[in-house]
C-alpha cells in the first residue's frame, strides 16, 4: 500500500453534486433504513446507500500481472483504502464497512498472513489522526482470533476508543471476520440466555450479532469481477444489491465508487413485493 492523503473534496457541506452526479444531500439524514422495513419509493432514483460493504479483492492479481510478489498488491491497496473511505463519506454513505481479512485467510501462506498483520498496523497506526479529524468512528468487526499479534489488537481497541466519539460516518473494519461464525456466536447467545426458541425471532437474533446497531448492507460492492459472496456480513446482506466491477482493488479509485452509487440509485429494492404501479403501468 503506498502513501496516500485525503485529498477528495467534500460535496456534503455544500449541497454540490459529487463527481458522477451523485447527489450526497440526497441521504435519509433521520435514521431510516431503506430496507423492507423503511424502503423509499420503490422507484425513480434512489438516495445514496446507507450502508456499504466493499470485498476488497483482487490485491495478489495485481501484482502478478507486474511481476511482483503478492504482498506488493497487498501494499498498492492502501491508496484506494483511504480514498474510498473519504470519497464514501464525501458522498453521504453514512456506515462504510471494509472486507479486510477474513477466517479463511488464515490458511494463506504464514509469510504473506504475517506481512498482512504488520501492514495493517502500519496504516491503522499512520491514518488513526486522519481518521479521528475527519470526524469518522472506527469499529473492527472479528479481530478474536488469538493468532492476531498483541500489538496489532491493541491498535485496533485505541483506535476504536479514540475514534468513539466521532459522530461521522461509522467505518467497519472487517478483520478476521466469518458469516458463518457470527451466526453460529448469535445462536449461543441466545442458548446461554435460555432465550425459548419459541421467543427468537429475526428482530431477537439479529440483537445477538456483533455490532447490533448496524442496519443491513444496501449495497455490496466486489472488486475484481468475481460474483461470490465469500462469507462476508451473511446475515447482514440478505436484501443487499451487489455490483461486481471488473477493476482490480489496488485500481479502484472514486469514479469507479461512485460508478456503483449510480448503479444502486437506479435499482429497484422490492424486497420481495411487488414494485409500485403508476399511470398507465399495464395491470
């Protein structure tokens, strides 16, 4: 990951339209979800997402159509790291979330699995005052596993603390992260509680998920072209629009983010139901 600043200008304060046409003051600014249970209008143009996940792939391809060894991939990816979090929040994503490392990464080669632990302290350790003045609160979802370094997993608690405060967009790291294991954690919480399976409902269970505050991912956005889901927020994305661009992630850069705001806008969320008829819709 090479060095990066934050230099996006900010759209939000001003009411002007971002690059692409996205229009941040668009965003529901009082909390609703645009889920099944607080959707817009079902059609026309959409606001900007809520909430989006980004599976950030494509690092090691990177490198090896250069010639050079996976973690160089790994390395070029902090410049779109910093420059997706601040054109996202530029553009009023108001919860960002980051598919950094995931439980099935542990089973990588230890010398690139290594060099991942000292790279992410690297930037969580150079960005923490970057994060903290731009008003963002930084949370890490996973980070249990006893295999993360000591120094990395304090880094990881000082900045979620220094960051607490922050009123921003909320920015979630996912680190060492698993669908499948927060399913099963929330399950046996609800055991431990001798919840009666006759009490859990959605509205229950989504309550014993890490991060409970979290609305649901809008839109899931794949670098790389590869069209899998990779046990990323498996609960969370169940209603998400997915894009998959074909761009590597060391090459994403904020059109290309702001090319998915666009996509999204111009789907139609029905949740399942049928979409809104108007004037001269046929019956």
């Amino acid at each position: 990951m090479g060095e990066a600043g934050w230099g996006v200008n900010e759209y939000g304060a001003t009411g002007r339209t971002a690059p692409g046409g996205v229009a941040p003051d668009t965003v529901d600014r009082d909390g609703r979800s645009d889920g099944p249970a607080g959707r817009g209008t079902g059609s026309g143009t959409r606001a900007v997402p809520r909430h989006v996940a980004c599976v950030m792939d494509g690092n090691g391809r990177w490198a090896q159509r250069r010639s050079l060894p996976r973690t160089a991939g790994h390395r070029a990816a902090e410049a779109t790291v910093i420059e997706i979090i601040e054109t996202a929040r530029s553009a009023g994503v108001e919860w960002l979330t980051l598919y950094a490392f995931s439980t099935e990464n542990w089973n990588r080669p230890g010398a690139e699995v290594d060099y991942l632990m000292r790279l992410v302290r690297r930037v969580v350790r150079k960005h923490a005052p970057l994060l903290l003045a731009r008003g963002i609160r930084c949370r890490f979802l996973g980070a249990t596993d006893p295999r993360i370094p000591r120094e990395l997993a304090r880094d990881f608690d000082d900045l979620t603390t220094l960051t607490d405060g922050n009123r921003g967009m909320t920015l979630t790291v996912a680190f060492d992260h698993g669908g499948r294991r927060d399913i099963v954690e929330a399950a046996r919480s609800l055991i431990r509680n001798g919840t009666p399976a006759g009490e859990v409902t959605e509205h229950l269970f989504a309550q014993h998920l890490p991060f409970p505050d979290t609305p649901d991912v809008d839109l899931a956005i794949r670098t790389s072209g590869e069209q899998r889901i990779s046990n990323f927020m498996l609960w969370k994305v169940a209603y998400a629009e997915w894009t998959f661009p074909e761009v590597l992630w060391p090459d994403f850069r904020a059109p290309d983010f702001l090319a998915c705001l666009r996509t999204y806008r111009c789907r139609d969320r029905r949740f399942g139901s049928l979409p809104t008829r108007t004037n001269g819709d046929p019956r």
